[in-house]
C-alpha cells in the first residue's frame, strides 16, 4: 500500500480563501480589521521563521499585523508591559508570544498575562480549562489544524485507536483531549507515549491514528506501524543545511518507508506546519468578530 498524502499546504489555502473572504466581509460590513501582534524574544531561527511566516500570511489575508522583536535579554518586566499595552490595545485583537522563551523568563507568567480574550494561542489557562471542559473558546493552533486535516481528509475517528507520542502543552496534551471529546473529529481512544514509555513499539503498532509530536527526527519507524495507519507528523526537525544555507527538514517519522505501509501521511515540510499558521489567523478572525460583539 503507498499511502494517500494529507497536504497541509492544499487545506491550508482552501481555508485560507475562506477566510480572506470572511475577513473582506468583516471589514466592509462593519469596518472591522483584525489585528495580530506577534512578539518574539531573541534571535532563535527557528521561531524567526515561524513568527516571519504568521505575520505574512496575516497581511496576505487582510488581517492588520505586528510583529514585535526583543533583544534575548529583554526583562521579564518589559515584556510583561509590553503585553500589557496590547491588551489595552483596541486595533489588536489577538496576542501571540512566540515560544520558546529565553530561560530567565517566567513563560506561565507570561502566558498568564495575555487577556484570554485575545489569547489566539489557546494558551492562557481559562482557554485550556475551557477546551478541557468542550467549551467554546480559542483551541491551540496546532491541536486544531490537526484536527482539521483529519476531518478534511475524511479520517473517521470515532472509536479509532489514536497513540499520540509526546506530551507538550503546545501539541501532547491537547490534542490527546480534543480526540477523546464526546463530538465529531473525536471520539476516539487515546494512548499518550513519552520519554518515559516502556515499549512505544507495543503502542504504535495497535494504533489506527498516529500523531507524532516528539521532536526527535524520523523517530517513528515502519516497523512500528500497522498497515492502514494515518500518520499526522507533528516534527519539524532541522537535520541539516543545503549548500545554500537553507535549513533541511525532517519530521518525526520516517516518511518514506512509513508511506509504504500507511492509509495516509502528512509530509514535512507541507503537513501540519501550514495549518497551524491558516488557524492562528482563524483564531485571529473570531477575536475580532468576538470583540465586535458579532459571536
Ligand atoms: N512555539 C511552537 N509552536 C508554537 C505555537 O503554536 N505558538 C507559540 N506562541 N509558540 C510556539
């Protein structure tokens, strides 16, 4: 079986259309821009893609964005201001700080100082409480793009054996507890690998859905699945650079045997990376209509 590839990169754009039109509408009807102000503390590369990316693809869908660069040594203080002026800021409906943050800073703190109104991350606590709970609020980006392309791709997850490996607050954790949820897109039971696992093997191989999210690159191996899987990689490992300087990715499974044996598979690049930016500007979107009292 060669399996089916789930491009993130083609959902991705057809959400994207849908919500340049939404966000157009928003904006002629009742002369509302959504706003997005991303902050990223220090120089790391990675982040510096990530954060360079949402901001494009916010102006490239009409939606007013900022972006905020501090020096590594910023003060807890100052950002937690600067946070501050953004909350008060009524052309800025949603608010992301890029994580990781360098060590000397409190990141629940931080986390704890964005209103949950305008927590587009999904991070704050009164958001993941209220997830946790079914309830409408702002899911985490990439939680919800995964969720998305499952749907999209017609995967049923009702009663499907999910192994979820990795147990971040960003990815583990809550994709585990959206997939058990009692509605459509969940349903399914769910085991959660770690670090501290004894026979991941034993795991994966059972598993109907794998959602790798370790960052340990190609971690995932053929042996470890059953035929018929649907593989969601989360991983976006930097194995190396091009002779161009461009950095060379790899996700946390090993694609091209996995592919061999799996029902469907979401590449890296191109997979879960592009739907994670589409609902940071969903999220971005529902701040504005919420503070617009239009939801
Ligand atoms: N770092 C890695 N993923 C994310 C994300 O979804 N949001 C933020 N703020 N930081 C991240």
């Amino acid at each position: 079986m060669t399996a089916k590839i789930i491009s993130g990169t083609e959902t991705a754009k057809a959400i994207r259309e849908e919500l340049k039109i939404e966000i157009a509408e928003l904006k002629e009807k009742h002369n509302v821009v959504p706003g997005l102000v991303t902050i990223l503390v220090g120089e790391d590369p990675a982040s510096q893609s990530y954060v360079s990316a949402k901001n494009k693809t916010a102006h490239a869908l009409g939606i007013h964005s900022e972006q905020v660069t501090l020096a590594a040594d910023t003060s807890e203080q100052e950002l937690l201001n600067l946070i501050e002026k953004y909350n008060n800021d009524d052309k800025i409906h949603g608010i992301l700080v890029q994580l990781p943050l360098p060590k000397h800073i409190n990141e629940a703190k931080v986390l704890y100082t964005i209103n949950p109104d305008k927590d587009v991350d999904g991070f704050h606590p009164v958001n993941v409480g209220k997830m946790v709970l079914g309830e409408q609020c702002y899911l985490p980006c990439t939680p919800h793009g995964i969720l998305e392309l499952l749907t999209r791709s017609g995967v049923n997850t009702s009663g499907a054996e999910v192994v979820v490996i990795g147990r971040s607050n960003i990815v583990g954790k809550p994709i585990s507890n959206l997939m058990l949820q009692k509605r459509d897109g969940g349903n399914a039971t769910v085991t959660i690998c770690h670090t501290r696992t004894k026979d991941m093997a034993a795991h994966t191989k059972r598993a109907d859905i794998i959602i790798a999210a370790v960052g340990v690159p190609k971690m995932v191996t053929a042996d470890m699945v059953k035929d018929g899987v649907v593989v969601i990689d989360v991983g976006v490992n930097r194995i190396g650079k091009t002779a161009d300087g461009k950095a060379i990715l790899a996700g946390d499974v090993d694609f091209d045997a996995v592919k061999e044996k799996a029902a469907a598979i979401t590449p890296v690049p191109g997979g879960v990376g592009p739907m994670t930016i589409t609902m940071l500007m969903k999220n971005t979107l529902q701040a504005a209509k919420q503070a617009a009292g239009l939801i």
